[in-house]
C-alpha cells in the first residue's frame, strides 16, 4: 500500500502508518467509520492481536466480522447482533406459521373439490341408472338383470298381454 495517506486505524491512532501495517489492507482512510466502531467496541490493540493470529486469508473475513459486530453493538448496545438474529428467527418462526397455514388451507380445498367431484360422480351414476330405468320394461325392477336378453321384447310384451294362456281365458 502506498502509504502517502495512512490508513484510518493509523489516522484514529494518530500514528505513522508503517508498511507493513497489519490493519491498512481491512480499513483503508476512505472509509474510517469502520474503523472507528471496530475501535470503539474492540479497541486498537485486540482488533490487531485478533488479525495478527489469523492466517492472510482469513483476515479480510474476520476484519469484516469484526466491522459488523462492532457496528451492530453500536447501533443496540445491549444485544448488538444478538438482536438481529433474533428479529430473523422471529420472522422464520412467522414464514414457517404463516406456510403450514397456507398449506392446511391447500389441504383443505383439494379435498373439498375431491368431495365435489365424487359427488358430482355419483349424480351422473344416479342420472345414468334412471335413465336405464326408464328405458327398461315394466315387468324388470330396477334391481334385476333382463333374464332374457336375446328375446325379442315385442314378443314378450305380446305374450303378457295376451288374454289366453293354453286356451284357457283370464
């Protein structure tokens, strides 16, 4: 890094920024506000430790970690990230609720139109049956099968209605 400008660790610190300055690469001068809560909430001497124990490229995820926390507990001091969290598990909780909900409620209408349509199943059953009805001889209840079904149904009829039987008269 060209250390023209110090870094905004060196700036706050009111120092030299050396080259080989272990807090230039995660909190460049363009942005000191992040360097100032990671400050505030860890101090200058911890923040280095903890990146200095670290190897490279770990760093820039830890320093990232570290900014977030760090502007977090700034904004809620009591439960800094610890309150984001669970503002997110409160919402998974309501999606979750609000998800069985809508799916009992699927549930529900798929078998409403199930019942529907075996209902409706049973109508056309029942139309079709009294249709048949309808169209079978009087002599045949609905439950009987026709006995005779390559009879010829004119002469049955005319054999039921005729007045003699064996040349007795009824």
């Amino acid at each position: 890094m060209s250390h023209s400008t110090r870094c905004a660790a060196c700036k706050s610190l009111r120092r030299r920024c050396p080259k080989d300055c272990v807090l230039a690469p995660y909190f460049p001068p363009t942005n000191p506000q992040r360097y100032a809560c990671v400050h505030k909430i860890f101090g200058a001497s911890n923040t280095t430790k903890m990146l200095e124990q670290l190897p490279l490229h770990l760093r820039a995820v830890a320093a990232d970690c570290m900014s977030f926390e760090a502007s977090s507990r700034v904004e809620d001091p009591v439960y800094g990230s610890v309150g984001i969290i669970s503002q997110f598990q409160e919402q998974i909780i309501e999606a979750q609720s609000e998800l069985v909900k809508t799916k009992s409620e699927i549930a529900f209408h798929n078998a409403q139109l199930q019942l529907q349509q075996q209902q409706m199943q049973q109508l056309q059953m029942i139309h079709a049956n009294a249709q048949e009805v309808e169209d079978q001889p009087l002599w045949l209840s609905s439950s009987q099968q026709d006995p005779f079904p390559n009879v010829n149904q004119q002469l049955l009829e005319d054999y039921n209605y005729s007045s003699t039987f064996c040349g007795f008269e009824f």
